[in-house]
C-alpha cells in the first residue's frame, strides 16, 4: 500500500495505515519459527496522531526462559552445525525477502517511529546492506596457525558463543537489528532480541519474514518494557553474550546485571558529538553537514552534531546560514514524500526535549529559532518540535554538555585549534565528532587529538557496516559493525597438538 493512497487528510492516511499494518501481520512475538502471545500486553502508538496502533505481548522473566531455551534448542540441534558457507547462503535468501518488502517495512518505520518515509526507506536499505554485509564477512572466517615452536601445532579457532541477548533502540528499530543479528548469525550464534517497547513492529516483521529461511528459534524476538522484558534477558544465566544500544544510564545497569553471570557486553551509548568549523570551512558544505547531524531523524541519533563549535572569525556567518537552513524544514506528516521532518517518538520524548529547550532559555542561552510547536491544525496533535538553535552557549551550561536527543542546537566559539579541541573533548561522552575545514593537516590532527569513536569529515556520516561503530568514554565499549563486531560474537580457543619425530 502506498502512503498516497491512504487519504487526503493526516488522520485519515493514519488511521489507513493503522488498519493496513494490523492487516500485515498481529505484530505478536517471534519465538521458536511462530507467534507467542502473553497474558500482558503493551501498546506502540502513532506519533503524528497520539492513537494506538497494536498492543504486543509484555514478555517477563517466565517467557523469557522459555525463549532462551528454544534458541538454546536451535543452537544445540541445529545452528551449531552449520558451517559459514551455510550461514552465509541462509543470510541471502533472508535478504532477498527482505528486499522483496522494502515498501512495506519503510511504511512500517515511518508509522512507528515518525521519521519521514523517504528516511525510513533509506533506513531500511541501510539495515538490508548491513546484513548483505555480513553474509559475505560469514565465509571469510578463519583461525591463525601460531608457529611457536616446531614439536607443537598450535592454532585457534574462533567459536560462538551460544545464545546472545541483544536490546535495540527505539531510533533505528530495523537498522539496529540488522547491527545486531548481522554478526551474531554469521558468527553461528542464536539470537534472543529485544526491541524497544515504543516502535517493535520492524523488528517483529523483520523475524517474520525470515520463516522458512532460517531455521526456526535462531532469531527470536520478544516484545516488552526494558525494566521487565530486558531486565530478564540481561539478567538470564544461559545468555552467554549481551549487546545493547541506548542511553547510558540504562547501559551501566545493563552492565552490572550481565556481570552476575560473567556475560561480555558491547554497549553503544549516547553522545554529545561536537563538530569543529574551523575558519577555512567551506560552508557550503558544512552548514549542510551540520544540519543533517542535528535535525535528520528529529535529533534523536546518538551521535548527533548537537554542539556547533565555530572559530569567531566566521561564526556570525555561520549562524546566520544555519539558522536559515533550520528554518527550511518542512514539518509534517511523515508518511508523505515532501517532509522533511517528522515528530519525536514519543510523548516521553517531547517532554524531555521541550524541558531542555526551557533549560537552555533559562540558562542565558540566546533562542535563536524555533523552540516551539508548529500551529499547523492537521499535525497539532503530534509530538512536534521545531528546529531550535541557540547561540552565545556556554560550555558549562546543562544544553552543552548533556544528551537532549532531539532537534536542539548549540553554538559555541573558539580561538585557536588548542580550545578547539579542550572544548570539544570537554564531555563525558565520545561517540563521535566532525571536522569542517579544508585543510588536511587540521583534518588529520583533529581526527586524531578528538577523544570519539567516529570522526566525520566536512559531512555527517555514512555509515557504513565496513567500518567499526561505537565510542570512548561514557559513549560505550566495544563496537558495532566492521569485523570487529563479528570478533565481539566469538570466543578464541587455542589448540595444541604436541608432535613427536616421525616413526618409520
């Protein structure tokens, strides 16, 4: 169903597509190869319209167990004997499902999540290249011959762990899980996956389509709150590794809990990214960068470019650009091919972003634009904010240094490549940073003196599932993406064969 067909007004192309989506599928959890329902459930809503568009099973710590032991199931009687070839050629046949649902999954993303389709659609392609990724990484796989000493053959072998626990975002649901399940499938692990409670219908429909495919009990995916559904798989003895994206807060206690049973994690957690615009920028460029870093997906990326740093040479330029391209986004219904920004997720979310904004106003920041919600009558009801810019920001203040995830900007200034820098590594966190100039040595430098996972040059990403993905600091440990990832999904076993002479 395309989104033009669905009605002239947004409520009526919503309500369409609610009906449309209960119609794709009943959303319930995918465990063993089937749907499993609870006593339970929890609702995801609209964010343009505020209406309810399924309720999904509340997994607990009961139905948890039931899922980690019918991955433990597949594992043991299945999985396990496959080897990276069969991996591999199971990965692509999922694909080519995939790709066969493309417009239905990008509906789907844009009607949980709110982002714009045509940003949902490249969202779902980028989830697609991640797995196609790593059904080619599967066959490469190898051990390392260690040549120690002649009368000993020692090698190693890299070795799944069994069945992993992995929680996903609400930002980038079907992105997130393709980061997730990519490399634990091809490493030869099982997958028990929980995706956020506020948007789990790609999740769910990614799981579905994989029936006949992979085998039954590889992936499974349980629905529910984090505190109960996430804390149970966090928490479970025969989860032997745990992968999570989200906040920080909630990945220390995710931390602590695996512990309990010597679980390793990966965590990809927030951020508070700077971009530096040094004087020789081209802005042109930059301003763009800038903006995609802050205002695509309504600001609710980890690594969003939320802190402008702006030699004072030309930050009067700059600003004056930039709020004019914070200023051209067109707000409103996402589901059509014209806006080029939708809601927040949530409620909860535009409580918090629109408390900050006040923050920032209280704080002495200068509003520069934006700050409130569109008037528009048709989209009043959604969970708007518009994009908002202050300036004269000082480091110190609470709209500098903490994460609002959302589409709120700062501007600071600086004077020399040495402030610069102290500024921008100034933060607990480390997930990422840019650079604007055109100059190599300031580039080069940059990157390397800026304490942050990924570095950005004159743009805002890609991202690309080639290359590792994660941060420093209070931004996480461990990566996603690249073959690192795939590393993280194994444990290393050394073998010794003593040799003797040969006997004739």
């Amino acid at each position: 169903m395309e989104p033009s067909d669905m009605g002239d007004s947004v409520r009526e192309r919503h309500a369409n597509a609610q009906e449309w989506a209960t119609e794709v599928s009943s959303f319930n959890a995918w465990v063993g190869g089937s749907h499993v329902e609870t006593d339970d459930s929890i609702e995801t809503r609209d964010p343009v319209t505020n209406e309810s568009i399924v309720e999904v099973p509340l997994f607990d710590s009961d139905t948890v167990d039931d899922t980690v032991a019918e991955a433990w199931d597949a594992y043991d009687e299945e999985w396990s004997n496959t080897n990276p070839a069969d991996r591999s050629e199971m990965l692509f046949d999922w694909i080519d499902v995939l790709t066969d649902h493309i417009e239905e999954l990008s509906l789907l993303e844009s009607l949980d999540t709110g982002k714009p389709i045509g940003d949902a659609r490249g969202e779902v392609l980028g989830a697609i290249d991640t797995l196609e990724y790593y059904a080619s990484l599967a066959r490469t796989q190898s051990g390392k011959q260690v040549p120690a000493r002649n009368d000993v053959h020692t090698y190693t072998r890299s070795e799944p762990y069994g069945v992993v626990g992995q929680i996903t975002p609400w930002n980038f649901p079907m992105w997130a899980a393709a980061w997730k399940l990519g490399p634990a499938l091809a490493a030869g692990n099982t997958s028990v996956l929980k995706p956020s409670a506020t948007t789990p219908l790609t999740t769910v429909r990614m799981a579905e389509l994989s029936a006949g495919v992979i085998p039954d009990g590889v992936i499974n995916v349980v629905t529910g709150t984090g505190s109960v559904t996430g804390g149970a798989v966090t928490e479970h003895e025969d989860i032997r590794k745990v992968s999570f994206t989200g906040s920080t807060g909630v990945g220390k206690g995710i931390m602590e809990a695996a512990a309990g049973h010597f679980a390793p994690v990966t965590l990809e957690l927030g951020g508070k990214s700077p971009f530096l615009v040094f004087p020789d920028a081209d802005l042109d460029k930059v301003v763009d960068a800038v903006a995609s870093g802050i205002f695509y997906s309504t600001g609710e990326i980890c690594d969003a470019f939320s802190r402008a740093l702006v030699h004072e040479d030309i930050v009067d330029e700059f600003t004056e650009r930039f709020v004019e391209k914070a200023e051209s986004y067109q707000l409103g219904d996402p589901l059509l091919e014209e806006t080029t920004m939708g809601p927040l997720t949530s409620k909860e979310q535009f409580e918090t972003v629109t408390s900050y904004i006040d923050i920032g106003s209280s704080e002495g920041a200068n509003l520069l634009t934006g700050g409130g919600t569109p008037d528009a009558d048709e989209i009043s009801g959604g969970w708007y904010v518009e994009p908002t810019v202050y300036g004269d920001v000082d480091n110190e203040m609470r709209i500098a240094q903490e994460e609002i995830f959302g589409p709120v900007q700062t501007i600071q200034t600086f004077n020399s490549y040495e402030e610069a820098i102290e500024l921008a590594n100034d933060t607990r966190y480390g997930l990422a940073a840019g650079v604007g100039t055109e100059s190599t040595d300031i580039a080069h430098n940059a990157a390397a003196d800026l304490e942050a996972g990924l570095i950005y040059v004159n743009e805002y990403g890609p991202i690309l599932p080639d290359a590792p993905y994660g941060g420093f600091k209070d931004s996480g440990i461990g990566r996603d993406l690249g073959e690192e990832a795939l590393d993280h999904y194994q444990q290393t076993k050394s073998v010794y064969v003593n040799l003797g002479d040969p006997d004739l």
